[in-house]
C-alpha cells in the first residue's frame, strides 16, 4: 500500500471527491494500481491530501459502486480487476487524429537465445545454507562498510581460482569486484581516461561498444579472419587500447590461437600507454581440444587488463564480475578512483567465496559442463540434415553455434520463416558495427543453453519446416 498523491486544484470547477475519484480510476485503468493492491484507508487518504474524510469517503464510494474497488470487511479496500477493460486513447492522440502505436508481441513455443543459461540445475539448497551460515556466523560485521575493490578473502579466492583455471598472474591487490561488467567498464574509463581511442573486433558485443561510445571514445573497427582480429587492421586504426574476446569470441566463436594473441601483445609493447582488455565471458564452456591460458596469462609488461564475470557460470543474477589491473593503472586507480565504494553487497560476496572456497563451484561447473555437452551435441546432431544447405560454425565453445545459409536465404528471412513457426532465432547483423561489406547477412545463432533437450528437438524439427 503506497500513499496517493493527488494534484488537488480548488479552481478547478470540480470538486475534490471527483479529483480524487478521477485520479485513482485512471490509475487503475492505466494499470498503475494493480489488481489485489490495497488502498489507503479513508482516514489516512483524508490526512495525507489534508481533506475532510466525508470527501475521501465520498471517492472511494463512486469508486465501489462502479466496480473498480472492492471492501473487505475490517481490511479495507483493494483494487478489482478489470478483464479486458477498454482503454480510450489519450486527449493528445486523439487531438492529432493517430492511434496509439501497438508493440507487436510474438509468442515463441522455442527461444535459442545464445544468451540464456539453465538454472535447472543450481544447487539452490546449498546456496541457502551458505547464505544462513554467512548471517549467522557474522555477528552483522558484513553490515559496515567494506572495501571498496571488494572483500580481500574473496579477492584471494578469485586469484587462485583464476590462476588454476585460466593462467591468470595476479595478486588479489590487483582485482577489482564489480557489480556486473557494465560498471567495470565505467570505472576503467576513469582510470584509461577520456582521451581513448580504442579498438573492436567487428561483429562485436554490442553492449560494449554502446558503453565505450557513451564514454565519447574514438571507436574504430577492425575485421576478422578465422583467427579473430587482424593485426594489420588493427594497426591501420591507430588505437591506443584494444577490446577482444580471445577465447571465445562474441558472436562468431571465434578462437584466438597463441600466434595471433603473441602478434597483439608485440602491438602493445610497441608503444608506451597501449593495452589489451581481454573479454574472458565465458570461457569455462570448452567442447573441443585443451583449453587455451588467457591472453593475460602470456603478457609479462603489464599490458592486459582481464575481465571476467560469474553470470554464465553461476547465474546471472549474482552480478559478481571482476576485473585484474596491471600494476601500472592499479596505481592510477587508488589515486584517481578511491572513493568509489563496492557495487556487490558484503554478504553476496561472502557467499560467493564459500561457494567457491568449499568446492561447490567446481562441482557444480563440472555437472554444467557435462549437461551443456549433451545438448551441445544434441544440437549437432540435428543439423546434420541440415547440411546441404547450411555451414555451421562457432561449435567449439560457449553456449551458442552459427548458421549460415549456403542457398541465398537472407538473415530477415530465416529470421521471420522461423518466427511464422515460432521458432526465435538471432541474426549475426545485431552485432555488427556499421554496414557489413554491402551484402545482406546470412547468418543466425542458434543458442542451447537456456533449452531442454526436448525443446532442442522441436525447435529443429520446426526449422526444418521453415527452412528446408
């Protein structure tokens, strides 16, 4: 129940029962007051607007005998619900003589969403009983203000983890927590500085280059071959700072292999002031051949800046990401960024660590690995067919394959044959900066992480009706 503010206007020619009568039904016909919310009472409505209750009384009774609230004996009044009511247009839509534009809502029996995760599977009973040892064992100490790059023990935890798994050389001085890689990146902006030039692999992640572009950065795209990013490209772009995904790039799949990561760390030790920020999103999802160490793990002179989330790997609601600086801004950081406090709550980190620190983690990466292979190949399987007219790419990691039609089908058209059977499939142009050579795309992503296995199946017996 929240207190309603009413605009009473005494010059109005109304009267204030009929004000307030007016404002609580559009309210409710807007769908602002929701069904089943309840009302204040007449006695506080009338202290608040500072009415007479009689007025107060007199609005909600127009109210109750045309049906838009309901009195329940000793609880007091509460919204109805208003099944398919009719919504006139607005005084200024209908002045201008047009209709109020209408989203068009697509129902979909079949989402590949490359980036969606099963939740299915989290040991939620775990997760609780951490969350109540770390409430109770703490004495409310995770309640006063923390460290603002996050809790030491859970940086510690961080590193080693890092190291283990990913080759990464770092002290927990160096990393940083954040909620989330958005705010990451706006801090790293503080440290790099307005006056950045920076380049992307193209197509992109397209939430980064939006956030880079707000920063008003320089940003210029370099294309890729089948090893990711072109260093002649890169150095015809006269960048100072570099943004890639070396190990699983987002969207094509693309894997840097050692040679072309060595040619780039050789293009940042050319120059004093450039670095490389390394995108490691989701790299614990690997299907073929060994894993490859983060480009960060291979830099000796301090020039990667290493970026990592657990929202693929937990959840995506835990927002817990992390950042590793080299030495050299980690100074520029404490001079210029110390008083921006943490963004992730003490006690989500807290038990984040316990989670990690007692090996849950690693059980439960390794039971999601397992099960997103099952699908991962399940998914492979049922293309099969579908490779006459069809190149598949990008299978080798993460949670998402590529499409590409070898008959001339362009992206719209899969895109819209698949929704006529409601099927959602991704086109590769969302990604993409700027026009694509000229030629219309012909590329979708398919992604398997967020379906069952059953709704893999239909979803590909559904496209191959639309697309075979």
């Amino acid at each position: 129940m929240y207190d309603l503010t009413v605009e009473l206007c005494t010059g109005s020619g109304k009267c204030l029962y009929e004000q307030i009568y007016e404002y609580i039904r559009q309210e409710i016909r807007e769908g602002k007051l929701r069904p089943g919310e309840r009302l204040p009472s007449t006695r506080s409505l009338a202290e608040y607007l500072q009415v007479s209750r009689s007025t107060a009384s007199l609005a909600y009774d127009q109210l109750l005998s045309e049906g838009y609230i309901a009195s329940r004996p000793y609880r007091g009044y509460y919204v109805c619900r208003m099944e398919g009511l009719y919504r006139l247009d607005t005084p200024k839509a209908r002045a201008a003589g047009t209709a109020q534009p209408v989203e068009e809502k697509v129902s979909y029996s079949v989402d590949f969403s490359p980036t969606a995760t099963d939740m299915s599977r989290f040991p939620f009973s775990v997760w609780r009983k951490i969350n109540k040892n770390v409430l109770s064992e703490s004495g409310g100490s995770l309640f006063a203000q923390g460290d603002v790059q996050g809790e030491y023990s859970l940086r510690e935890t961080i590193g080693r983890y890092l190291h283990s798994s990913r080759g990464v050389n770092c002290n927990p001085q160096q990393i940083i927590v954040g909620a989330g890689n958005d705010y990451l990146l706006l801090l790293l902006e503080k440290i790099l500085g307005r006056h950045v030039r920076i380049a992307m692999e193209n197509p992109t992640y397209k939430r980064a280059y939006q956030i880079f572009a707000s920063f008003g950065y320089e940003i210029t795209t370099v294309d890729m071959d089948e090893s990711g990013m072109t260093v002649s490209g890169l150095r015809q772009s006269n960048a100072t700072a570099v943004y890639v995904m070396p190990s699983h790039q987002y969207p094509t799949g693309v894997l840097m292999p050692i040679g072309r990561r060595l040619e780039l760390l050789k293009w940042a030790n050319e120059e004093p002031g450039r670095y490389l920020i390394e995108d490691d999103y989701d790299s614990e999802f690997r299907y073929r051949g060994k894993p490859i160490p983060s480009l960060q793990a291979s830099d000796t002179r301090g020039r990667v800046i290493y970026m990592g989330t657990f929202s693929k790997s937990i959840a995506p609601a835990i927002r817990v990401s992390y950042m590793v600086l080299p030495q050299e801004l980690l100074e520029r950081y404490r001079q210029q960024c110390f008083f921006y406090s943490a963004t992730v709550s003490r006690i989500d980190q807290k038990i984040l660590e316990e989670f990690i620190g007692q090996g849950y983690f690693e059980r439960y990466l390794n039971k999601m690995r397992k099960y997103y292979r099952e699908k991962h190949d399940l998914l492979l399987e049922g293309l099969t067919d579908f490779g006459a007219d069809f190149r598949v790419t990008g299978e080798n990691a993460g949670l998402h394959l590529l499409l590409t039609g070898r008959r001339g089908q362009t992206e719209p058209e899969l895109i819209s044959t698949a929704r006529a059977l409601g099927v959602r499939v991704y086109g590769l142009s969302d990604s993409l900066v700027g026009k694509a050579g000229g030629q219309p795309g012909r590329t979708v992503l398919l992604g398997y992480g967020g379906l069952e296995p059953q709704e893999i199946k239909n979803g590909l017996a559904l496209l191959r009706q639309a697309w075979l």
